[in-house]
C-alpha cells in the first residue's frame, strides 16, 4: 500500500490535479509492438492497437515478467513467459496463471508526445 | 519428447561413403552409405534375421548390403535379396528404408511416415554451398537433451557468461533491446546492442577499434533448425537503419538432431560474407565459435546431470527465456498434432 501512496503523490499536485507524463513517441509506436516505458518509478507498457493507444502496467502479475515484450492480438496482450492474459482497455485478467488486473493509465497524445497518468481514483 | 514428421540432419555429406555409417537418430538405429553408382541409402540399422547392425557389414557389388554375420544382402530398398545357401526369401527379411537426400552438404533424412516426406520443407541452408558465402562446420555428440540447446541459442544473454573470451561480453547481457516475435512455426528474436564494445572474436574478425552496433537474429523453426543472423558494424555507420558499412556480417548455423532422450548430434557451422576466399578468416570464425560451443556443450551435460537426478525439481522463468518459452510452445503444439494424427490412423 507504500507504493500506492507514492504513486498517487508522484502523479498528481497539491491541489489533485493530473500529471502527465511523456511516455512515447506517437510516430515510433508501431501496431501491435509494445514498448516499455516509465511514469515515475512504476514501469508501463504502451501499446498501439486496433488504432488506439494504451497505457498499461508493464509488469506481469503473475511473476513479474515484462508484458512489453509480450504479444498483441485483438485489443489483448499476452505475457511472453506463462501465457497470462489481460484486456488493453481495462487491465482485466482474461487468461491464468495471473489472476489479478493490472493498472490502466489515462493517455492522450500531444503533437508527437503520447500521455499517460493515473487514472482518477 | 520427438517430432517425426520433420526432416533432419543425419550428417555432413563428407561422413558418407561406400563404408556404412551407424547412426542414432530419435532413438531408431539407422545406417548410412553410398552404393557404387553414388545413391544415397539410409536403412534400418538392425538385420531384420538375428538383429545385428548392418553398419557392421559392407558394400558388395551391384550396391548391396551385406550383413556382416551371416552374409544377407539387402537392396537399397532395404528388401533381402540374398541369403547365402537359401533359395527362397522370407518377404519378412527386410530392412525399413527411410527418405533421404543430399543439400547444402548435409544429409537429410525423414523419420516419420515416408507418404508426408517433401523436401520442398528442407529449411533453407543456402550459407553452407553458395559462393557469396564461406562456411565451415562440424558435429558434436552431446550427451543432453535437445531441448537444452534449442533453449540456449534462442536466449544469448548467456555469451556474456559462458563465452567471455570469443563471443560474448556484458554488453549481450545487460544493454541488449530485445524483441520476440512469433508465428504459428516460427520465432524470431531479434536482438541489437548500440554503441557497446565489440567481444574479443568480432575484434579478431573486424578488426574494431572503438564501439560497435551488433546484431542477433535469431530464427527458430522446428524442430530444432536455428539459423542466427548476427554481426556488427563499428557505431554510427547506420547498422540499425540497415547500411552495414565497415563491419561483418555472419550466419551461425544449427540443425540439432536428437539421438536419444537424453543425448543428441549437434550439426553446426559458420558463415560469413566478408573476405570468402580468405581461408583464414573461415578458419578463425570456425575456432573461435568452436570454443564457444563446447562451452555450450559443458553447461549441457552438466544441466543434463542435475535434470537426472530430480527431474521435478522446479526451474523459474526470467524476461530472457521469452523466445525459449514460445518455441516449446510450438513444439509442444506439434507433439500434440503428431500424437493426434497417430491415434486418428490407428482408428482408421
């Protein structure tokens, strides 16, 4: 629960106010191709897929493999070790031996500068 | 666990003369020679009569087999046609033959069922005989799984480790971008280390006197077929963006072949498209990739050894093992194909 506090401190002022972050270059992600990428200390994965982009936890929650170096296919990414699964748009669990969501992030793109922060609570 | 239906490499052709070859091939004895009129035959290496390899015999005329203990002779069909002192012929007195042919100075066999044999899906090995290339390689009889060495060449985080002294640095373990893509009988893992030292054989081959951008590509395709693309060219000559200027370029080349479940014939060589006709470069890529793989070989057996003595004890997955893990997927898939298909013709 530490890390949550720090979180919630990390991404927004004061007065709660969002805080972006640069995670990516909108151009550089490719369909389909996660990359790996950090808001402050938490690692997250941005993947562009079926024309959108999502900003996801990159760790895996099941033991903690990288979802960035996972595979895409239909709005879902699957963990490159153990087969876990989880739902782009909402971070649901889908598939086992994970059996816990992950975190999803607001994003927006700017210009080039793909956007992410926490979601509102 | 064996795939059946899959070509594989039985030897080098330079193995295979009028002076029969014994092999192990997926646990089946298997013999391999020339008959006088060049043909290539692989039998059975077992005398359908009292069970003696017949690589113990030789080659007589007319390109016959004759068994070195009571002088049966089988045509290359593995058929007896002769039995010294007996008129007839048992139909039963026959060797099974299997498929095989000769590219890219290996000998290919097939091990599974003869109707599905195509060499059309000979993986392509053109590095070993075109002349833009210069090649040379050997085979290691290792006593491990197969597996364990599909696993290593798909995960090279370990020549930082293992190879130190030819083809590996830290560089390979720790600032390598990683990506692992996968299709339904392939997986690729591409590999690129920017602006890092070149490991001591690339400075050998190279020449390199400052930082280099090196390059591993590694192809999967089953069942154990790993062609790696790999090389590096010396940092901001445009290697990343596909402009190799000033560096080398190479092709490391693995068809592994299981003997038994717990052993294995391990078919390698390497490529390279710089200076081909300079023997001593050929020659000095071959040492020094050499060296590496006995060191392969070492961390095999010796992983073999602890897998025999408690085969449950659990092993954990690290981020490297990505490509590894998605080609035992794959393997495991078509195992279960083959095992299907086997029981669907049974019924049949």
């Amino acid at each position: 629960m530490i890390g949550q506090i720090n979180v919630t401190r990390m991404t927004e002022d004061r007065t709660g106010v969002r805080t972006w972050h640069r995670v990516a270059s909108a151009s550089a992600l490719v369909e389909g191709q996660p990359i790996a990428a950090h808001i402050g200390d938490i690692p997250v994965a941005v993947v562009r897929a079926d024309g959108a982009i999502y900003v996801i936890d990159d760790v895996c929650t099941h033991e903690y493999a990288l979802l960035s170096g996972g595979f895409v296919e239909d709005c879902t990414i699957e963990c490159p070790l153990h087969q876990a699964r989880f739902d782009l748009k909402t971070g649901r669990c889908l598939e086992p031996p994970a059996d816990r969501d992950l975190r999803t992030y607001a994003v927006k793109v700017e210009g080039d500068d793909v956007l992410a922060a926490m979601e509102a609570a | 666990m064996f795939l059946k239906n899959f070509w594989y490499v039985a030897a080098w052709d330079h193995e295979i003369s009028d002076k029969p070859l014994g092999r192990i091939i997926l646990n089946e004895p298997v013999v391999l020679y020339r008959t006088q009129d060049g043909a290539l035959v692989a039998l059975e290496d077992r005398c359908p009569h009292r069970r003696l390899p017949l690589s113990m015999g030789k080659i007589v005329e007319g390109g016959l087999l004759q068994c070195h203990y009571h002088g049966l002779r089988f045509d290359k069909t593995g058929k007896c046609v002769r039995i010294p002192g007996q008129e007839l012929i048992p139909p039963s007195l026959k060797a099974k033959a299997y498929p095989v042919i000769e590219r890219y100075h290996w000998i290919w066999i097939w091990m599974g069922d003869p109707a599905l044999a195509n060499p059309d899906t000979i993986p392509d090995f053109q590095y070993l005989d075109s002349p833009k290339w210069a090649a040379k390689g050997t085979w290691l009889h290792v006593h491990a799984n197969w597996q364990l060495i599909v696993d290593n060449l798909l995960d090279l985080t370990h020549l930082a480790f293992v190879h130190e002294t030819t083809i590996g640095n830290a560089a390979v373990a720790e600032n390598a971008a990683v990506k692992v893509q996968r299709s339904p009988n392939n997986v690729l893992v591409s590999r690129w280390m920017i602006d890092k030292p070149a490991p001591p054989t690339y400075v050998k081959a190279g020449g390199f006197t400052s930082n280099v951008d090196r390059w591993q590509f590694i192809d999967f395709t089953p069942p154990a077929f790993l062609r790696l693309h790999v090389g590096a060219a010396p940092t901001g000559t445009g290697a990343p963006d596909g402009r190799v200027v000033g560096g080398i370029n190479m092709r490391n080349l693995n068809a592994i072949t299981p003997e038994t479940d717990t052993t294995t014939h391990y078919f390698w060589a390497q490529a390279h498209d710089f200076d081909v006709n300079n023997a001593k470069v050929t020659d000095l890529l071959f040492e020094q990739v050499k060296t590496a793989f006995l060191e392969d070989v070492a961390v095999f057996e010796a992983q073999q050894c602890t897998i025999d003595r408690n085969p449950h004890a659990p092993q954990s997955d690290i981020n490297a093992d990505a490509g590894a893990i998605q080609a035992r997927r794959i393997l495991d898939r078509l195992h279960q194909e083959e095992i299907s298909a086997a029981k669907v013709q049974a019924a049949e």
